[in-house]
C-alpha cells in the first residue's frame, strides 16, 4: 500500500480496535505497524490479534511490521487497611517487606531489590510522580521515608526509582514467557521495557535467537546514560517519553528526545516517539494543537515513527487519530522546512563501500529525475543505510525474505516489496523496474536507481548502483548479465 508520507505510524490494538473490521481500516487509514502489549490480554487474545494482522496483510498485498511490547518488572506498592491514605509534606512515611495491610505511616513494598540498592537522599516516585518521597535512612528490608510532594496513595500504586540502577533483570519470568510466545507466533520485532544497560539487550537477544529484531525502550534515566552500548546492543529504540518524563525532570525530556532520534539515524537503526502524541483524541474525535505541534516536533526531528497507544487500543476514536498523524506526517513532509532540516542533520558513523553506495544513491536522486531508489537487501541493512540518508525520492526495499520485508516496514521512508530471488543483475534490475511501476512510483518512461551486491542473496556485498529506465525493453537491450 503505497504512502504519501515517509515517516510511520504505529498503532496499539486493544478493546477499541480487536476486529478484522478496525484493524483493516486502520492500515488503509495509514497504521504501518501494529503493536501488541503483552501487559494485557491472553496470549491466545494475543494471537487472535496477530491472525487478524496477517489476513488483513495477505488481502490487501501489503507489507505490515507486527511489534510485541513485553511489560517488563512492575515495581508497585501493596495494600492498604482502607483502600488509600493521604500523605501530607513533610509527614514521615515508612516502606517495607512486611505484608501487613499499610496504613497513614507505613505500607508494603514488595521489591526486596529495591531496598538493596537505596541510599539515604534518593528519591522514590509514586503513582507516575505525584508523590515524591525522599530516603531518610534505609536497610535491606525497609526504608524511612519523607514525603517531599503530598497526595493520595493508594493499593497497588506503581513506584519509581530514579536515583538508582535497580539490581533487577528486564526480563521478568513473564516476559519470558510471553518473549517465547511472540516469536514462536511470528511478530517481527521484540519491545523490551526496562532497560538499563546493555546486558538487559543481550539476554532479549539470546532468547530470541533471531527470530524477532530487539527494541529497546528508553524510559530510565540509567538508560539514558548508558544510550551508546544499549544503541549498539539494539535492533531499533523506542523512546518512552511516558516513565521518562516521570523519571527524569519534565523539561529534560525534549532535548533527550532530540538526542536520540539523532543518534539512532546515524547508526541507521528505526527510533519510535511514543507517549501521549493524541492523548485527548482517547475521548475527542480533535486533538489539540499542543498534541499535533507534538507530533510536528518527533517528525521534524527525524523520527523513523510515531506511536499511538492508548488512543487507538481503548480510545472512542481509533481510525480518526491514525487519520490525524497521517495528515499532520504528510503536511510536515511538504514543508521545504522539513527537507532543509533533515538534510541538516545528517551524519554517518560509517565508512563502507556500502555507506558510500547509499549516499552516492540520494545525491543522484537529489540531482536528477530519479522517481525512486530501488534497493535489493537481504538483512534489511542496506535499507536501513538508505533510509538513513533521508531521500527525497521514495524507497523500494526489495528482498525474497518476508520476515525482512516486514522489520523494515517500521523505518522510515522503506516501501517493501517481496520478490523473488534474483541471482544474476539483470534480474534484479527488471524486478526493480516492475516493482517501481506497479507500485505507482514511477512510469515506462522514467528511471530508477538500483542497488545490490554481487554475489546475490549474501549479506552486506552491497557494492552496484545502477541507473535504470523502468522500460523493460531497454534494460534487455543494454543490460549486462
């Protein structure tokens, strides 16, 4: 299904959006990708979902990417006598192992871990920050606390710690589970909460073995500081800006978001913006214009996608929020602005025959009438590089895998398209050929540019650009095998 914009958009199913109905009429609205959150549902729920993504997938001919977000630990308090208590500032207020009912002084922490790695003077947040309480002095099974902001808490209320790596892994035993699940499902890429460092990645990796591409979602400040090894360890980054800016300063976070839509560009992996993008369109068929400037914003900056989450999984107006970010991602890409700042900003760590390949392809395209870039892949990677230029003429990822057909349906600008396997260069020319003309990018009389590598199907020879005419009949007549 071709697009008329490059950035994607990433759709949460739920409530609102679990029938073969919605979910078709989502992707025609303009959902690239679909994401299941393990943190609910069944997985037989979960895979009820999945079958739907694949029918509608195979009746429209159109590549979709299929996302698993795992939950992650969920660090929360226990209960309490009457259901809630209010802490007032300045108030003293105990947490603890013991499983007693909590009252106005004290209440059940269940996290061990927790209190192994607390020190006096870090912060504890509850109930997504509003209440903040400060580590007065603390053991290994409890910590005095004063309540620095003061509200209501109540059973089961989630609990931050910001201050502090947590001895804890990404991976709960759940994950595992659900992990195990989706890739024997068949989802394409793995989102892995709680990320600290790069080792909570490999353990993900190791796990998956292959059988889904990793997502790491930066939502803690420790990963923040350590973005460069869990980058590197990353298949893609999803930035969560919902604990992130729980976690860390609310003003902090747009520059953060900044910072990393950068890097993950230059080391060609996709980056996700996520969080609250159209959180009044939950209830409101229009958003406000602080939510669609926030979208601008993620676009404008680079971003590979963007995401809806509570919006089209339980809000009341699903199909209209994809419309909304559809609209606003194809008016931001029309903007001159938008290409002068995109052109701006980029950088490349690499330096390959393949980096140069790439690059020498968006500089034709820039220059000439090039109607599209037509790459052959078979890891995904020589679209990823591709799309890390940022062409200003569409992309055409090419390869005989579909598993690598759908992971690059989440990069920005790749229009996937699965064909056979090539193995001679005249081949892959008329498949490109064929490709950019079926698909409405270019006509008869048009050219393309092609890139592969000899030999054919092996990963990373990307080293052949070829300028193409989309007539079939030329390509015979001047083509080398």
């Amino acid at each position: 299904m071709k697009r008329t914009r490059n950035v994607k958009i990433v759709a949460t199913l739920g409530p609102a959006s679990d029938t073969y109905e919605t979910i078709r009429a989502l992707h025609e609205a303009g959902a690239d990708v679909f994401r299941l959150n393990m943190s609910h549902g069944t997985h037989a729920e979960i895979a009820s979902k999945h079958k739907i993504i694949r029918q509608v997938e195979a009746d429209l001919d159109s590549t979709i990417a299929i996302l698993a977000d795992l939950q992650g630990p969920k660090l929360r308090v226990g209960v309490f006598a009457n259901g809630e208590e209010n802490l007032v500032e300045g108030a003293a207020f105990r947490l603890d192992l013991d499983p007693a009912e909590g009252d106005l002084n004290r209440v059940c922490l269940p996290h061990p871990e927790i209190f192994q790695a607390l020190e006096a003077g870090a912060s504890l947040l509850v109930n997504d920050g509003k209440i903040r309480l400060k580590v007065k002095d603390c053991g290994a099974d409890y910590a005095n606390c004063e309540v620095v902001t003061g509200g209501t808490i109540s059973n089961r209320k989630g609990v931050n710690v910001p201050d502090v790596i947590l001895p804890l892994a990404a991976l709960s035993e759940k994950d595992r589970a659900d992990l195990e699940f989706a890739c024997e499902l068949g989802v394409d890429w793995l989102a892995l909460s709680f990320v600290q460092r790069a080792k909570d990645v490999f353990e993900a990796r190791q796990l998956a073995d292959g059988r889904a591409a990793v997502l790491s979602k930066i939502e803690k400040p420790a990963a923040v500081e350590h973005f460069d090894e869990i980058l590197d360890a990353s298949d893609g980054i999803m930035v969560a800006r919902g604990d992130l800016g729980v976690e860390l300063p609310v003003a902090a976070v747009p520059p953060i978001q900044k910072r990393l839509i950068r890097q993950c560009r230059s080391a060609a992996k996709p980056v996700i913006v996520a969080t609250q993008m159209l959180e009044s369109m939950i209830e409101s068929p229009m958003p406000t214009r602080a939510e669609v400037s926030d979208v601008a914003t993620a676009i404008y900056e680079g971003t590979d996608a963007i995401m809806l989450s509570a919006e089209s999984a339980a809000g009341q107006y699903p199909i209209e929020a994809v419309q909304t970010m559809d609209k606003v991602a194809t008016e931001v890409e029309l903007d001159p602005t938008y290409r002068d700042i995109i052109s701006a900003s980029r950088r490349s760590k690499g330096d390959t025959i393949a980096d140069g390949i790439v690059a020498a392809a968006r500089e034709i395209a820039e220059k000439t009438e090039i109607k599209a870039i037509c790459c052959f892949t078979q890891s995904g990677a020589t679209a990823l590089l591709t799309a890390r230029e940022r062409p200003n003429v569409p992309i055409i990822a090419m390869t005989h895998l579909v598993r690598t057909a759908r992971r690059l349906a989440l990069s920005w600008g790749c229009n996937c398209v699965v064909t056979a396997k090539v193995d001679r260069f005249k081949g892959a020319v008329v498949s490109a050929a064929r490709a950019a003309r079926s698909g409405g990018f270019a006509s008869e009389t048009d050219q393309v540019v092609v890139t592969a590598g000899v030999p054919f199907n092996v990963p990373g020879t990307t080293n052949i650009l070829r300028i193409a005419p989309c007539d079939e009949r030329l390509i015979y007549n001047t083509d080398p095998e």
